[in-house]
C-alpha cells in the first residue's frame, strides 16, 4: 500500500494548528471592526486614529461628505442596533430551551436504541464487517454516538449565536462606515462575515478532531467503532441546524411579509421605514434565520461529510491497516481549506479596494473563484503528503484499489462543481442579467405574470446543477466509489470559511440599510447600503446553491454507508418494499414544504392583522409623531416560530425511526432515495424563484438603467407587482427551500446512526406477515 510523506505525529500537529490560526484570523477581523466606534452617549470616534486611511480609521465617522456633523445619528443608530441586538438574543434563548428539551430526549432514543441492538451487553462483539476480529461492545457505541450527537448540538447551537453576536454587532458600524463612502462599509460588513466564517469552520474542525482522539483512548485499534460512533457528531449537529433554519425562517419571513405587505403595499411608506411596527422584528428576523440558521446548516453539513468520509474510510485499507494520516485525509482538506480562505479574504480586505458600487458584486464573485482555484493546488498538495500512492475503499462488500491522483479528481471535481452551481444560480438571481430583468419587466401587466415568470425562472434554473451534481457523482463513484463521493462533498465544502463570509455578508448589508433608514440618515447612504444589499441578495443565493449541492453528495454518501452497514449489497427499484419507499420520499419535501409555507402564512396573517391595528389605532404614527409598538410584533414572531418549527421538525426527525421500526431497511433505502431526488429540484427552484423575485424588486426600486426607470419608481403599479413576488418568494427562499437541504442530509445521517438498530430489529410489520 505504501507509507505517506506527511508523518501521523505532524497530522497531529497540523490539523489543530491550522484550526487554531483561523480562530485567530477571526479574532483579529473582530478587533479590526470593532474600531469603528458606537456609543450611547452621543459621542463616536474611530479609535484607530493614526492608522493608515486605507481601511477607514484614521478619519472621524462623523466628518461627513455632506458636511453634517449630526451626533443624534450616532445615538440612534447604537439604540437601533441594541433593539435589534436583544430581540435576536431572546428569540434564540428561547429557541435554544425548546431544542434542547428536544434533544436530550433524542439522545435518550440513541442510547436506548443502539444499546439494545445487543440486550445492553457489555461483551465485546464480533466486527460487522471483519467477523474474525472483537471490537467493543454495542453499548459503548451506543454511550459513544450519545456523547458524539450532543457534541455536535453544542457546538451547531454555539455556531450559530456567534454569527448572530458578530452580525449585530456589525450592522450598525457599516451603516456608519457608509458615511464616509461605499468601499468603507463593504470591508466592515465583509470582514464581519469572515468572523463568522472562520470561527465556524475552525470550531467545526476542531471539536471534531478533540472527540476523535479522546474518544480512540477507548476504542484503541477498533476504528470500525470508533468512527461509527462518531457519525453521532454529524447528527446532532443537523438536528439543531433544523431548527434554528426552520424556526429563524419562520421568524424572519413572518415579519418581513407583514412589514412589505401593510407598509408599502397599503401605506405606501418605505422599507424599514421606523413608522411600521414590524420593522425591527424583520431586522431581528435576518439574524436569526440568514444567520443563525445558516450558520448552522453549513456547520451540519460540513459535520455530515467527514462523518460520511471517515466511516467509510475506516472499513477501507486506511482504517484496517490503521493509517492514521490518510484516514484523517477529510480533516487535513478542511485544514487546508482554512489557510487558502484565509489568504482569498486579503484579497477583498487588503490586497484590493473596493471604491465604487459597480466593484461590489465582482469582489465577491472575485472571492469564490480566487478560493476555488488556490484550493484545487491546496488538495493537490495534500492528496500528495497524506495519501499513499495505492490503496484500497470499501465497495459494498469489495475492496476497490483507487491511486491517489484519483482521490484528489474526486475532491476537485466537487469543488468545481460548487463553483459552476455558485455562479449559474448568481446568473439566474442577479439583476444584472437577463433572467431576472425578464421577471421585473413582466411586472408592468401585474402581479400575476410576475409570478409566472418568476416560477418559470425558478424551474429552469434548477437544470445546470443537477447536472453539475450528477457529473459530481459519476466521476466520483467511478474512481473510488462511496468514499469518493463523501471527498467531493467535502471538496464543495472545503473553502466553507469564504463561502460563509460572503453569505453573512448579505443579512449584516441588509440591516445595515435598515438601521440607516430608521435613524433617518440621507438618501445618499442609503443608496449605498442599497447597493451592499443587493449584493449581498445574490451572494446569499450563491450560498444556498452551495448548501444544497452539498447536501446532495452529501446525502448520497452518508446513503452509502449507510447500505454498507446495514448489510444490503443491493436496494433493487423493482421490489415494492423500495418502490413504495421511494414514492413515500419523494412526496416528503412536498409535505415539509407545506408545513413550513403554511406557517409562515398563519404568521405573517397575524404580523398583517397587527401592523393595521397599530397603523389604526395610534393616533400620530403616519405622521411621525408617536412610537410603534415594536415589542408586540417582535412577540408575535418570536411565539409563532416557537410553536410552528415542532411539527416540521418531528416530521423529519420521526420519519426514518417510523419507516426503520416497521418497515426495515430495504423500505427506508427507498425513502431516502426518493427524498434526495425530489427535494434536491424542489430546494433549488424554490430558493432561486424567490432570490429572482427579490432582485426583480431591487432592479425597478433602484432604477439604475434605462429600462428599470420605465417600471418605477417605487409605488408605481409595476413596483407594486414587484413587492407582491417578492412576498410570496420571501417563504420559498428562506425557509422552505434552505431547511430542504436539511431535511435530505438529517435523514441520511439519522440512518447511518441507527443502522445497527434497523438491520437488527428493523421491519416488523414484513416479519410478521
């Protein structure tokens, strides 16, 4: 097989030193941005005074260029930030009380369910795929995945506040920066994006790491048990991602729908004007659904595929042989894949500056190209030192010899095609081209055409990626089969760090223009934040496009694994207990999508009813004299999400148990066969449709071109069309099309989980008749 260049003693030492230095990098772009001053007391200073101007410190934030010396715009803008601060906090708090219940009482179910496999016996058992050899008993497995599946809410739950901290406490720094010009407040929201980015993927990486070495103290040589164990990690951090996408989703759209629909609809004032009383719900809602959520989906699927990867690898020659650098392979590309982000975000923060709008966008894109490309030499360079030439990957019952350059096509095929999906679904989102200028001008015949356009836009985007996906998939099967798989997930996954600063980008540009609007700055600033937002609109697409690719390859390869342990050697369409299956998956997103679209409806139904009490009963709030009630709106969000998030989420979580308990594994390969398929096509269309439909609105609100011009301005009948697709994509961007992608990855990890349960116990229903 062949010896590694890279000894096991400097994998020890380079996977947690690079986990180390993105932690720092993020720490350093936190005090960066935190030189921009807001205080309540009226005064704001940058304290970096004497630092060179390139970044924007050395000038007073309040030397305008109109020449206002204005310190009640400071002061409002620190009280909006803290509004918006404390919502996102309190929502989260009280998200994270029901979770948690919720997730003790699913780590009960892994102990109970993994412990029985073998009667709580705590004799060592025959190896599942090596019966000659003892490997440790079912009940440390069972402790083991328990442990591993907490580990993984934790720190999915810890991903997600953070970014949610770091977005709010750069909203209203960039509002601030956009002062003294656009460049200036693209680095602040940029870098606070990076923030998030890094400290995600290095914790990630991280904790991952820690629990693999302490939990080998026990296991020792049985690194079948070992790595099974630790698919727990995987799950946990998937269950929490749900939640926070489901429940932020439902938050941050019921809000928003209701502010759109009552406040320029109706009242015809503008977005996050501080008349309406949902204006700060829907501020507080980008934080924690864009945000939060996000963070913790992307956190779950980077989980799932060095979950998928190493499972599979630990059945193959580096787990029998007990090659410990090419088994931790999976860990050095994220390693890697730190430092190549970490030199990509210079290029935006340092090496290039951004002065005028038109540079936003194609700095943005510039970050995914540039990561793509110094990626594919860094996952040369280590499929290179941690590889050795020859070896062999565990194919459904055979060993396959795979050589190492092949390894690396694998790895590189998925991070190209997450290139290819990034900039088709910016094509099919960005008003700059044609697709979504298409969608604005159908708006001049009415809101209906609109939404023609827009759903046709959404279903034919969804073309290109599923080729990308499918070519993903063939070649990476055809060189080293499952395992190759779970590598090219990991290879879309690999520049995480970037992927994750440009998508937290967008929500902190987003409130940015909210909060300028609300402390009633010029209209020259906020056509600034305008122009992040939009940007930052297409650069969250991209983002989507991204998680759900990757939840694709993921899904399969978790899938593969899962079939491999539960003994099944082939899931054949013909026989009706797969059949049945897969007709049962594929209508599972369509249920999800339901549950998740209906409650955003009831939500935004009582946000609608609200916003028009206040608008009627508070006697001088058209006209600027008397306050909102901000808190109520902020509540009625907040305890929908709350109630609305259980349902979708026990229908994903309940399902795989159900099917595995009655109908066995044969049943629930086809279930999650069908899931994958449908809700891949489902999850792109519905994220693009309401990205294009947004856009469309940006495109006429902004006017930028001729033709925008026709359409507007904003109030105008077209304009109005607009705001109505854009309302109705809002749900289909944010909430169901996002938590899809969790949904096809939770039920493939949830499988491989409970494999041993399902091949032991499983079918009961077909064991009866």
């Amino acid at each position: 097989m062949g010896t590694t260049i890279l000894s096991d003693l400097g994998t020890e030492i380079l996977i947690p030193v690079c986990a180390l230095i993105g932690i720092g990098f993020a720490l350093v772009q936190w005090v960066i941005v935190s030189k921009v001053t807001v205080s309540t007391d009226g005064k704001s200073s940058s304290s970096g005074a004497g630092a060179d101007g390139k970044n924007g410190y050395a000038e007073s934030l309040i030397e305008e260029e109109e020449g206002i010396n204005d310190h009640s715009v400071v002061h409002k803008c620190a009280e909006i930030q803290n509004a918006i601060a404390e919502g996102a906090t309190s929502f989260l708090f009280t998200e994270y009380q029901y979770v948690g219940v919720f997730m003790v009482a699913f780590a009960i179910l892994i102990f109970l369910f993994l412990g029985s496999v073998e009667g709580f016996s705590t004799k060592s058992q025959a190896c599942t795929y090596d019966s000659s050899k003892m490997c440790k008993p079912a009940l440390a497995t069972a402790i083991f995945s328990t442990i591993s599946f907490l580990l993984g809410a934790v720190t999915s739950v810890i991903s997600g506040f953070l970014g949610m901290k770091i977005a709010t406490y750069a909203n209203a720094r960039t509002t601030l920066e956009a002062r003294k010009g656009v460049g200036k407040a693209f680095i602040v929201a940029f870098r606070s994006g990076a923030v998030m980015g890094f400290l995600l993927a290095a914790n990630g990486l991280l904790v991952l790491y820690i629990a693999i070495n302490v939990f080998k103290l026990y296991y020792g040589d049985d690194w079948e048990g070992l790595f099974e164990a630790i698919t727990g990690y995987g799950l946990g951090g998937s269950s929490m991602a749900l939640f926070g996408r489901v429940g932020g989703g439902i938050y941050t759209k019921a809000a928003d729908v209701g502010a759109d629909l009552v406040g320029k609809v109706e009242r015809n004032i503008p977005e996050d004007d501080p008349r309406n009383p949902a204006v700060i719900a829907d501020n507080v809602g980008d934080n924690v659904g864009d945000i939060a959520g996000m963070g913790s989906d992307l956190f779950g699927s980077y989980a799932e595929s060095s979950c998928a990867a190493l499972v599979v690898a630990s059945i193959s020659s580096f787990g029998v042989n007990h090659e410990f650098t090419a088994m931790l392979y999976p860990l050095l590309i994220s390693s890697v894949g730190i430092l190549v982000c970490l030199l990509t975000t210079l290029f935006a923060t340092d090496f290039f500056e951004v002065k005028a709008v038109k540079e936003i966008e194609p700095a943005l894109k510039k970050q995914l190209v540039i990561s793509t490309v110094l990626m594919t030499i860094g996952i040369a360079l280590v499929s290179w030192i941690a590889l050795p030439s020859t070896f062999t990957i565990f194919n459904f019952g055979i060993q396959k010899e795979v050589q190492s350059w092949q390894l690396f096509l694998c790895v590189g095929v998925g991070l190209w095609a997450g290139l290819i999906i990034g900039f088709v679904t910016e094509y099919y989102t960005s008003n700059a081209y044609s697709p979504v200028q298409d969608v604005a001008d159908s708006c001049r015949t009415g809101a209906a055409t609109n939404i023609i356009f827009g759903l046709a836009l959404g279903y034919k985007s969804v073309i290109i990626p599923i080729f990308a996906i499918a070519i993903s998939i063939f070649v990476s099967f055809s060189f080293a089969a499952m395992y190759g798989i779970a590598v090219a997930a990991l290879g879309m996954l690999s520049t995480i760090a970037t992927g994750l600063a440009i998508d937290a980008y967008g929500p902190i540009s987003d409130n940015a223009g909210g909060i300028a609007e609300m402390a009633g700055m010029s209209h020259r600033i906020r056509e600034r934040t305008d122009a992040l937002d939009a940007a930052g609109n297409t650069t969250a697409a991209i983002g989507k496009g991204f998680a759900i690719g990757s939840a694709a390859l993921v899904s399969l390869a978790l899938f593969g694994a899962f079939v491999s342990r539960a003994g099944i050697s082939t899931v054949d369409v013909l026989t009706p207990k797969v059949f049945i299956g897969l007709l049962v998956g594929a209508m599972l997103p369509y249920w999800f999508s339901a549950m998740t679209m209906k409650s955003v409806g009831s939500a935004a139904l009582k946000m609608v009813e609200e916003v028009r009490r206040q608008f009627n009963t508070i006697p001088g709030l058209m006209e600027g004299t008397a306050k909102p009630d901000y808190a109520n709106c902020v509540k009625i969000s907040t305890d929908a999400s709350i109630k609305e998030m259980i349902p979708p989420g026990a229908l994903v979580m309940l399902t795989p148990l159900i099917v595995g308990i009655l109908f066995g594994v044969e049943t629930l390969s086809g279930v999650l066969a069908g899931s994958l398929v449908s809700g891949v096509q489902i999850a792109i269309s519905a994220s693009n449709t309401g990205g294009a439909w947004d856009n469309a609105k940006k495109y006429i609100e902004a006017g930028a071109s001729e033709h925008a011009k026709t359409l507007g301005p904003k109030g105008s009948d077209p304009h109005k069309a607009a705001v109505i697709g854009d309302t109705v994509g809002d749900p289909l961007k944010d909430t169901s099309g996002p938590s899809l992608n969790i949904l096809i990855k939770l039920m493939a990890v949830e499988l491989l989980v409970f494999a041993p349960f399902f091949a032991t116990h499983g079918g009961l229903l077909f064991k009866m008749f």
